[in-house]
C-alpha cells in the first residue's frame, strides 16, 4: 500500500517535469479518438461537418477531458491554485489603478499593525533569554498599615488591582532563600549606578549588586569566563564583576583581553571574571543592566543599604519554582518566612506589627509589568489601527463588489465551459488572496521604518540597547494578518 502510494507521489512528480511533452501526448491522442469517431460516423452515412460534431458529442468536452487526465498524473490542486494565482497576477495587472489602491491600503494598515506590535511584543510579551522562563516568579509583598519595613527602596505598582512592594529586609530574604522545599533557587538583588572607568574610559553605568545564585535561579552563562562562586558572597573575597554584552563591546570593543583585566566602580578596582551573552540585559529588558557585582559590596557600593537593621527593606527576590509546587503553595511558605521576620523586627521595635502578604508575579517576561502606562498607551493604539484595518477592509471589499459586478460576463463565461461555482469562487478568492500578500508584504516593509519611529519615540535614548526587532511572533502575526485580511 505504502510502496503503491509512493510509486504514484514519484510519478507525478515525473509529470510535472514532463508537462509540455505529456500536453502534446493529450493532445495528439484526443484529436486521434476525434477522428476515429468521426470516421464511424461518416461510414454510417453522416456528412462530414455533422460527422465532426457528432464525434465531439460523443466524446464530450475537450477541456473537461483535458482537465480530468491531468488530475490522474499531477498534483491538481497545487496546480490549479498555481493557474488561478497567475490569472489573478493578469486580471489585476490589467487593472493597475484598483491594485494600486487596494495594495498600498492594506500595506498601510497592515504595517501599522506590525510596528505596534513588534514593539508591544519586544517589551512586554517576549520572554527572557534564560532557561525556563515560565517557572521563574517575582516575589513582592503586599501591606498597608503598621509594616515592618521604615525604610523601602525598589518599586512600588499596582498589579491586578493590588498595591505591591518589591523590597525586602536582608533577614526576610534569607528566610525565603531557605524555602527549599518550594523554590529551586533564590536570587537577591538591588541596583546601583556606579562610575565605571576601563582603558581610559569613563562613563556612569548601570549595575546590579547580586547573591551568589542570581545566575543559577535566572539560568544564564557566560560567554567568556564564569559567573559567582559561593566564596565570593563574603566582604573578605576579592573584588570581582560581571559585565554584559553592551559594556563589552562598548569598552572593550570585543577584546577578548577583557576578561581578567582591570576596571573601576567608584575608584575601586574590579577584576572581570565573566562576560554576558549579547541577547541578556538583565531581568528588565526596559532598562538594561551593565555590570553585575556580588552583593558583599553592598557598603561600598550601596551605602544607604543595611544588613543588620531589620526594618531597611531593599533587597529585591527571584525565585525558580521547584517542580511540582504552585504558587499557592508557595505563597503559603513565603507568608510563614515573612511572618517571622515580622515577629522579630517587632520584638527589636516593641510594638504590634501587621504580617505582609506575599504576592508572586509571574517573571516570564521579567520586571516588564513596571511599565503599565506604556503598555496601555501601545494596546489602545493597537485597537485604533485594528480599526483601520478593518476600514480598509471594508472599502476594498465594495471595490471588489464593484469590479465583480462588471465582470460578470467573464464569470458566465467560464462557468459554460465547465468551471464549477467552487472553482470560481475559488478563483475571486485568490485575487483577495494576492491583494493581500502583496500590501502584507510591502506592510511589513513599511514597519521597519515605524517600528524604529515609533520605539525612537517611546524609550527614552539611554535605554537605546533595548533590541525591537521583528522575531518569529511578528511573522506569525504578519501572516495570520494577511490570511485574517484576505478572508474580510
């Protein structure tokens, strides 16, 4: 069975190299079976020209015979979509003015789609370039009245209508660091933006004062060199960083010498042990990151941070879920740990405190959730240019009820010869079909250039590195695009 259906794929594939020489073949032996039957009828007494006729009626349509052996030895649908797709080339090829419109109206729209949408993709719907994303979870907490924490830095947003706050005190940090039967991994963090000097460069940069395991919760490698060791975590070990890609190059100019060398962070030097992959500026692709430093340097580095005082909460946590656990689960581990740390700031405070709540936030697309103002801003202009679409739509399809309208002979004229209403339809279908390749193609031309105006005009200059560019999502969108225009 296998083996029959593979004889017959080989041979049809053999009839589209041979096409023309098969052709003439058909044709020779229909004007042979022509003649024969032409011939009988003359012997049985019939004129020539009512020989002739007769023979064909007896035969039956030519080009339905045609047709029908074709089937028998080709691939006829790809072929037939292939002849309506060059008829549709001519039919619009004789009418430039209605292309021209439709084409350039569906390019507009369409390209105005994809800019929003590359940028909306790039800063909030693409996924971190770390391993597992979907496990990784923001931990923040939630509380008003009478909170352990006097002192906060980091963020504070509204997430699904409740208010959250991103820090943590070092002692609350090291209890949700120990849940190990929830999380996998724990990593702190908090930001600094130190003066960097590298070869005689200056510049202020921004860094992250990072524990030992950031990389391992995150799942990140370095390029070139190696990320934290556990020893490096105490004040008595060497001074060390990480850069990423963008100060590599920027400085270094892709120097493999950079590993190992020298730099300064506010007049101290540091040794560079490791370099980040190009694609990874940090856990906020909105404000990428330089330089990351253990987070030992804290008093040199972050002189408002504390690690005794119980109520300075600035550490801010990423955890990696263990396999198995949800959120809840690990939500109710997370209120225990800060619960404990907020029996003990209120025995070193003496007085009443109120326990916070903690609350995880998803971290696929990391701290993109902190730009909620830009998203609602580029989602409302993505409804409106929907809308335009979907006026553009409208408007070519009353051109095409117009154009259909005068071509009405042309369609009588090929269904009398055979073709079937699905055939045709088929056909005006793959005119659509052609409008819209073409205007989604030139679209997506089109939204190179208001991809670039529009993200020129929405990041600010200092977080230029941010990439937006088109990805696989964009295409996807772009083709899903074109079909969802052809059918309206």
């Amino acid at each position: 069975m296998i083996k029959r259906w593979l004889q017959s794929v080989l041979l049809r594939f053999k009839a589209l190299l041979r096409r023309d020489e098969l052709d003439r073949e058909l044709e020779d032996e229909l004007a042979f079976h022509l003649q024969l039957k032409a011939t009988r009828l003359r012997e049985e007494g019939m004129a020539d020209d009512e020989a002739r006729y007769g023979a064909i009626r007896r035969l039956g349509n030519p080009t339905l015979l045609r047709e029908q052996t074709r089937e028998r030895w080709a691939f006829a649908l790809l072929e037939s979509l292939w002849q309506d797709g060059r008829h549709a080339l001519r039919s619009l090829r004789r009418s430039p003015g209605f292309a021209s419109v439709a084409v350039l109206s569906l390019a507009l729209a369409i390209g105005a789609n994809t800019s929003i949408f590359t940028v909306l993709s790039a800063l909030f719907l693409r996924s971190l370039p770390v391993q597992d994303p979907g496990r990784l979870r923001i931990v923040t907490w939630t509380g008003r009245d009478r909170m352990p924490a006097r002192s906060r830095s980091g963020y504070s947003t509204e997430v699904n209508g409740i208010r959250i706050q991103s820090s943590f005190s070092w002692d609350a940090f090291q209890r949700i660091e120990s849940l190990h039967q929830v999380f996998s991994s724990v990593a702190g963090f908090t930001s600094f933006d130190p003066n960097v000097v590298a070869r005689s460069h200056a510049q202020v940069a921004r860094g992250v004062l990072v524990t030992a395991r950031y990389f391992e919760t995150l799942g990140v490698q370095p390029v070139f060199g190696r990320t934290f060791s556990k020893t490096e975590a105490s004040a008595a070990s060497p001074h060390v960083a990480v850069i990423g890609w963008a100060l590599y190059q920027r400085t270094f100019g892709g120097d493999a010498g950079a590993l190992g060398s020298t730099i300064q962070l506010d007049r101290t030097p540091y040794t560079v042990i490791g370099i980040l992959p190009p694609g990874f500026v940090g856990i906020d692709q909105n404000s990428p990151r330089d330089i990351y430093v253990p987070m030992a340097r804290v008093p040199e580095l972050a002189e408002r941070h504390s690690f005794e005082r119980k109520d300075s909460w600035w550490v801010q946590t990423i955890a990696r879920l263990a396999p198995g656990v949800t959120d809840a689960q690990a939500r109710a581990a997370v209120d225990v740990a800060l619960a404990n740390a907020t029996q003990l700031a209120a025995a070193e405070r003496r007085e009443n405190l109120n326990n916070p709540k903690s609350v995880l936030i998803e971290g696929r697309t990391g701290l993109s959730f902190l730009n909620s103002r830009m998203r609602d801003f580029l989602l409302t202009l993505f409804v409106m240019v929907g809308l335009v679409l979907l006026i553009a739509c409208a408007n070519i399809a009353n051109l095409l009820l117009a154009r259909g309208a005068a071509r009405e002979r042309e369609l009588a004229v090929r269904q009398s010869i055979g073709a079937g209403r699905f055939r045709i339809m088929r056909h005006l279908l793959t005119e659509t079909a052609v409008i819209a390749l073409a205007g989604g193609l030139l679209g997506f031309v089109l939204a190179q250039a208001g991809t670039r105006i529009l993200s020129s005009l929405i990041i600010p200059a200092s977080e230029a590195s941010v990439t937006i560019e088109p990805d696989v999502s964009v295409l996807v969108f772009t083709l899903a695009l074109m079909l969802a225009t052809a059918l309206l």
